[in-house]
C-alpha cells in the first residue's frame, strides 16, 4: 500500500460498538433531568462530540442550566457499563491484520476508557502504545478540531497527506479532513442510522463502508489512486 504510510483508527464505534451504549445512558440522565431525549436522537444529532460539549449544547438549546452532577454521573455510569457490555466491532481484528501499514487511534474519549474497551475487547495490543485522547493531551483539542490527528501523525513521524483515517462520526471526519487527511466512513456500529453514510459523505469521507472486511480493499484501492479534486 504504497499510497499511505500510516493508518489511523477513531475508536468508539469503529473499533468498539461503545456509541449504542453511550448514547443510552446520556439519554436517561437527561430524560431523568428533566430534558426529554431519545438515545436515537442523542446518537444522531451529538455523534462524535464530546459528553460535556453536549451538555453545553443542550444547555444553549433549551435556555437552561442542567444539573452540573450529570457530567461526573455520565462518566461513572458510562465507565461501569462499558467495562461490563462493550464488544468489539465485528470482523475488526480479521480486519486490520490484512493491513500492512503502521496504525494508532485518535479518539476524544478519555484514555483510560479507551484503554480498558480496548482491554475487554482484546484489541490493546494490537494498538498499544500509540494510542491518542484528545481529552488527556495537554494543549489538544477535542475532533472537531484537528489536533489530536495533528498529533498523532508527528508522534508516528508521518506525513499527514500520506495518512488515511477511519471515522464514524461527522466531527471526526472533519477533525481529520482538517488534519489534510482522507478519510474512510465507517457505518457498521450498532448506532447506525438510515442517513449515516450520507452524513459522513457530506463531511468529508472520501467513500463509506459498513463492513468491517470491506476496509483493506478500500484502503488498498484509495491508495492507488489521488484524491480527487
């Protein structure tokens, strides 16, 4: 795969299926505090973002303060469940064994999450010790913003430009469109809605998968060819 030289993984709902469970759970603390929500609006309308930058979203929508509890609840419920329930995309190891390039993740979750869905799925070493939070880099800020895809690519000593990315989520798409990499969309996570493919299409991917066996190919075929312009 002459085409790239590094291959970067998001991690919640393209390695691990954590976004159904997520989104579960923020939809009950916010329902139980007085902010009605189904989890399928939380998956499709906060994808990708961060659990306080959704309470602050929330907050600016509703012209209300929610209780300030909710972020240190979410993450000790979240922590909890995940430890217990999340399992690993399916096809995902099969899948990245027939990639012969240099890998990472680069996710907004926190590292310690990342590390033990990694651990229960039994993909920390596959992936260990390039593994990127957006939420523990000093000075790096959370996908939208390209900085985490930014740092990663000097960790591993890539270029940018010869990196290719898979998402599931419009911010990350932007996150690492911003970064000057393609991206490959990634739908096959249990949170997965009818307009998905179309979302991450409009953001940026370059093309959209929903098997995890389809990603080699699609990696090798984008490597062959230019970006279009």
């Amino acid at each position: 795969m002459a085409g790239f030289d590094l291959i970067i993984f998001d991690c919640d709902g393209v390695l691990v299926d954590s976004e159904i469970i997520a989104a579960k759970v923020e939809a009950k603390l916010l329902t139980d505090a007085g902010h009605p929500i189904e989890a399928e609006t939380v998956m499709q309308r906060y994808a990708g973002m961060t659990w306080k930058d959704v309470l602050l979203a929330i907050e600016k929508e509703a012209d209300h303060p929610l209780p300030a509890t909710l972020l240190k609840d979410s993450e000790r419920i979240l922590d909890e469940k995940l430890a217990r329930e999340v399992r690993a995309i399916e096809g995902v190891g099969q899948a990245i064994a027939r990639i012969d390039l240099p890998r990472c993740i680069c996710s907004n979750s926190a590292q310690h999450r990342i590390e033990a869905m990694l651990k229960r799925t039994r993909l920390l070493p596959v992936f260990e010790p390039d593994i990127f939070s957006a939420k523990d880099l000093e000075g790096v800020e959370p996908k939208p913003a390209p900085d985490v895809y930014l740092h990663a690519a000097r960790q591993m000593d890539k270029d940018a430009a010869a990196t290719v990315v898979v998402e599931d989520s419009a911010h990350g798409v932007q996150a690492a469109r911003a970064a000057g990499m393609r991206v490959v969309g990634f739908t096959g996570g249990a949170h997965t809605w009818p307009s998905h493919a179309d979302v991450l299409t409009e953001a940026g991917a370059e093309t959209v998968i929903n098997r995890m066996r389809d990603l080699p190919p699609t990696v090798e075929a984008l490597s062959a060819w230019s970006e279009p312009v």
